[in-house]
C-alpha cells in the first residue's frame, strides 16, 4: 500500500466519531484488548500519563510532553483530533510518526481489522502504543479520546492519571449531569495509582474520591495546592506568578500558550510534575524552559493562536459550553475597538449554551466545516437569532475571513472558533 491508500483506508473503512459521532463511538475494550493482544501487548512495555478531561486535556498532554522531552525523556505524545496531517495524533519528541511505519501497521493489521472491525480510534490507538513501543519511549503521555472509562486508551496502567476538569459536552454518551460524567472521567483511576484532578467542584469532588479511595489511589487536587497569584498576557507570552500554599513558595513562569484560560491548565501541570519526580529527575530549569516552547517542542496549534495582527486574528478550538466561557473571559481582558467572530459548531452540540454567552454588539460570520457532522451555516444563523446575534453566512471558514478582514479596522479583532474542523480547514494555518 501507499501512504495515501493507508490513509484511505482509516478514514474510509473505520468507522470514525469526527465523521459520524456517537454512531462510531465503541462502549467497550474488547476491540483495543483484542488489537493489543494480536501486537503482543505493546502498553505493557512503556511508561504512560493518562489525561483525560472536558477542557484542556490537549494542553496539559502537549505541556507534559514538552516537559519530558526538555528533561531529556524520549517521550511519545499521543492526542486528538488532528488538525491538518493524521500524523499529529501521533508524535515522538516532536516529530510525527513515519509514513512508512504508518503503511506497515495498516497492512499487518488489516485481517484483524476485517474481523473485529475496529473504530478510526482504536486503530489509530493500538498504532501509537505499537510506535511507541518499538521505538521504546521512556514514557509517553496519552490523551483520552472520549469520557475515560469505556475509553480505548483505559487500557493502559499509567504511572500517573490526570482529570483536568469536568463540565457538559457528549451528554449524549456521558450523561447529562456533572455527576455522571465525571464518573466516566474518574474511570481511568487505576489502583495505586496516584490521580491529579485539576479543579475543585462540589458536585464532582465525591465522585473523584469515592474512587480514588476505592482504587487506594493517591488524589491531588491541583486547584487546593497550587494558585495563581497574578497573570499579565502579551502576544507572545502568559506570565504567570503561582504560590504553592503546602510550601508557603512563590514561582514566576512564562508559558507560550498565552490564553488566558491557561491559568488553569498549568495547575494539574505543577501537580502531576510533584508525582512524576517519583520516577524522573525533572529539573527546574528545564521545566521553566519547556514551559516557554511547548508549541516548538510538541507542535500544538489552535489554542489562542494568533495568525495575523492589525486587525488580531486568533484561532481558538474552544468548542462547548465552558470552552466559549474561558475563551469569551479572556477577550474581556484586551483593548480592542469591534469584536468579530467566525463561528461554526458540529450538530451534537448544546448550541444554544454557547451561543446565549456570546456579546450581542459582535459582528457574526456563521459558517460550516466540510465534515458530515456540521451543522449547516444557515441553520446556525437561524439559532443564533433567538440570541439577537447578527451576521452573515459563509460556506467555508476561508470565505468568512476573507470578509472580517475586509470589514475589520486595525484596531479589532477577529476571533475563529466554535469547532477544531473549522480551525482545521483555516488555509493560512
């Protein structure tokens, strides 16, 4: 086979969740044990990192992976969706898996995958633990892809789990309560193993101690020992000034993934950094230095990624509820003269939760990602009526830039946002 047929193939045999949503999601093991199994159990011949979480379970991955490498730890970064190359899903100091490896997993897995007819996931899952095993990484950080307990990555018996947050998104697999679904997420606490949740909820807390305390697994809740003191943003950098309330310590760090909700994503970040030293020497200086080049070290792209200035275009992946809620905090934050935004969101979501937060006095351009699951442009205009939210319709995101930067002055700013397909069709990405 030729790379593009492998590609072929994973798109168009396996069923995928950024194609077909819940239709494609497996409530089960058995498919990712069974491709294990057949590969002769790669997961068990690695270090991992679990993180799983609503929100910025992407970031925290991508800052750990930095982390490790700057440290000098070969380490295997596994996350999704991708945004322009499958590739991306899967990474080893930073550089995407090979093409001829790829072709080689998909031709000798292909008669298993006819028989148990596995998900995009799972396969593309069972590739990254085989990659990653080959080339024996000295860990690899894995992101869950939905949930966590009925996850294909639950798997794995990591040497430290991470829960970033919880808030509502895929209430139609996870449940429609905080409840519910942070007991999905608390699903990936192994026993024994220590667990980071990154913020404190009085609705989720018990979930996460009842089974951390059924697992016999030591729980950190990042928000309670560490806080942040004070934060400056510019277009480069997020300062941030953390005090460690078990040490009575302050710390100065700069992050180059400056949005502001990053606040939160560095608090299970320091966290799981107290646990890790257990099994890594993790300097402090090159803990600082990474914290500056993550997106250099690991390539993450689409978190307040600002591609033009004068007007500012920011591309942002915040895609639900909570996402739009940090991202919208941040905005209120800046200077700037009109706000624009280039909005496209996917059928399944709670629309109307996002779009009740959006300001009425910003300029909207609905438009749709190229994926079966959008929602169409002018359906999501329509929506956003009911919120007296005014704009025009675009058939790309392409088009609908083309416009704000044609309506825009220098001083505004133009923000991209609502869906990671929307972010990924961006050509100048």
């Amino acid at each position: 086979m030729t790379y593009t047929e492998s590609i072929h193939y994973l798109y168009n045999k396996l069923p995928a969740f950024s194609r077909s949503g819940a239709k494609a999601y497996k409530a089960d093991l058995k498919n990712t044990i069974a491709l294990c199994n057949f590969l002769g159990n790669p997961q068990n011949k690695i270090k991992t990192i679990h993180i799983a979480g609503t929100n910025g379970k992407g970031s925290v991955s991508h800052i750990l992976a930095a982390i490790m490498q700057a440290n000098n730890y070969k380490t295997g970064l596994y996350t999704s969706p991708h945004l322009k190359d499958f590739r991306e899903r899967i990474k080893i100091d930073g550089q995407l898996i090979s093409k001829k490896w790829l072709v080689h997993f998909v031709e000798k897995t292909m008669e298993i995958a006819d028989e148990i007819k596995p998900s995009f996931f799972e396969l593309t899952f069972a590739m990254a633990l085989d990659y990653f095993a080959a080339n024996e990484v000295d860990v690899a950080v894995i992101e869950t892809g939905l949930g966590g307990r009925l996850d294909s990555t639950n798997i794995i018996r990591p040497l430290l789990s991470i829960i970033t947050n919880i808030s509502f998104d895929h209430m139609d697999i996870l449940g429609d309560s905080l409840q519910k679904i942070a007991f999905e997420k608390a699903g990936i606490i192994k026993e024994n193993v220590p667990v980071v949740i990154g913020e404190t909820n009085a609705e989720t807390r018990p979930v996460f101690e009842k089974k951390a305390s059924e697992m016999n697994a030591p729980v950190l809740f990042a928000d309670k020992k560490y806080q942040v003191i004070s934060s400056e943003y510019s277009a480069e950098f997020l300062k941030l000034s953390i005090h460690d309330n078990e040490n009575n310590r302050d710390q100065n760090l700069r992050l180059d993934l400056n949005g502001l909700y990053q606040e939160k994503n560095i608090l299970p970040v320091l966290a799981a950094i107290h646990f890790l030293r257990n099994n890594f020497h993790l300097k402090d200086e090159k803990i600082i230095e990474a914290l500056s080049q993550v997106k250099k070290l690991t390539g993450l792209f689409g978190r307040w990624q600002i591609i033009h200035e004068n007007p500012t275009v920011v591309l942002d992946v915040a895609h639900n509820e909570d996402g739009i809620k940090q991202l919208l905090l941040h905005l209120q934050k800046l200077n700037y003269q009109s706000l624009h935004i280039i909005f496209g969101m996917v059928k399944d979501k709670d629309i109307r939760k996002v779009l009740c937060q959006f300001p009425r006095e910003a300029t909207f351009y609905f438009t749709k990602a190229h994926n079966p699951r959008a929602l169409p442009e002018d359906q999501l205009q329509q929506m956003a009526k009911e919120f007296e939210l005014k704009g025009a319709t675009f058939d790309n995101v392409n088009q609908a830039l083309k416009s704000a930067l044609d309506h825009a002055s220098s001083h505004d700013i133009i923000v991209v946002c609502g869906s990671v397909f929307v972010i990924a069709e961006v050509e100048s990405l």
